[in-house]
C-alpha cells in the first residue's frame, strides 16, 4: 500500500510548518502497517488555479496528479486561516474536481477505491468545520472516508503557540493520529480487493 500527504501550508520549504510536523506524524503511523509513501509540500510546486487535469505549461498539477493516482490513500494536511482550510487547501480541492471526469473504462473516476484523511493544525477553534468542508470535497470527487478520518490539533484561543513547537504530541492526538492510520489503511486493503461497481 502507498500512501501521499499533501501539506498545504502557505508557507514553501525550509520554513517551519505544523501541518507538515503532523503529517510527518500521519505518514510515521501509516509506516507501522507497512504503507509507504511521501510528504509534498504544495507550496513548493507551481499548481496553478483552475479545475482541469493540465492548466498548461509550466503547471505542477499533473505531476502531483501522477503521485495521487498511484497511491492507495490520499492525506491532506492544512492549518485553519480564518475558519477556513487554507488557500492552497482550496486549490488542490478544486484541481482534484477534475478527476470527476477522469473515468477507467468502466466509467469509474480513477478516485474511486482510493481513501482519503485529513489532517489539520490551528489556533483557534474549527478542526471539526475545517475537516467537514474538506471531507465533502473529498468525497464529492470519488474519494472514500474511514471511520475516524480526521487528526487535529488546535491551540487555547488567543494564544500563539503551534503544534511544531510542543515538548510532547498529546496523547488525544496521538491516539487519534493512530486511529487515522489503521482505519485507512483497513478500509484501503479492502477496496484494493473489492473494488467499487461500474455506474
């Protein structure tokens, strides 16, 4: 099984991110039931906005595209801005609406019996609401969702400390982040046996 996290923090590589530090985190976990897989930062690739499979030269798009694909489970990590998931969030879930008509020859988007997470990080209050408008995305595109899909972390209110800069992961998020782990890789294994019917 293979697993791809894409992590859409605003800030591009070396800087310091807590959606990447938990989606290190995610990926540890996934190696225990012998997923491989890799971390991508979106902000160090040019993915251009729009809903299409190649927005044209230059585009990153399509080669992450590849990565997706040929995983088995997809991760999206993101901070919360504002109450929202992160603009780069927001653009690989409209750059994923292309896969609606990305079709096998049995008419099935090549999403379907792939499986998706979500990890996310904030300060404030919103993981619940930040997770239920990327799960919907998710979903909408052909992704499936196991049980427990979401880890999440979020800061007292009106403070400043981040993720990355915890002595020690809490042991809710720990949990929780296995949890993650072995529910998708579970419901993976499943799909990659008993694939979804042709519409």
């Amino acid at each position: 099984m293979r697993a791809v996290a894409l992590v859409c923090t605003l800030n591009a590589s070396p800087a310091p991110s807590s959606s990447h530090h938990l989606a290190e985190q995610v990926m540890a976990q996934f190696a225990r039931h012998d997923v491989s897989g890799e971390i991508i930062r979106v902000a160090d690739h040019d993915v251009r906005p729009g809903i299409g499979v190649d927005m044209g030269s230059g585009d990153a798009w399509p080669a992450l595209r590849e990565k997706i694909i040929a995983a088995d489970i997809l991760v999206i990590a993101t901070p919360i801005w504002l109450g929202h998931p992160s603009s780069i969030c927001q653009r690989v879930l409209e750059r994923l609406n292309a896969e609606s008509s990305e079709t096998d020859d049995q008419g099935r988007p090549h999403t379907y019996g792939k499986v998706a997470a979500v990890a996310v990080v904030g300060n404030e209050d919103g993981a619940h609401k930040v997770s239920a408008d990327v799960f919907q995305g998710l979903n909408d595109v052909g992704f499936s969702l196991a049980p427990g899909a979401v880890t999440y972390w979020v800061g007292e209110a009106m403070h400043g400390t981040d993720y990355q800069d915890l002595d020690e992961t809490p042991s809710a998020v720990a949990s929780t982040t296995a949890a993650l782990a072995a529910n998708a890789t579970h419901m993976a294994r499943l799909l990659a046996d008993r694939r979804y019917p042709a519409s």
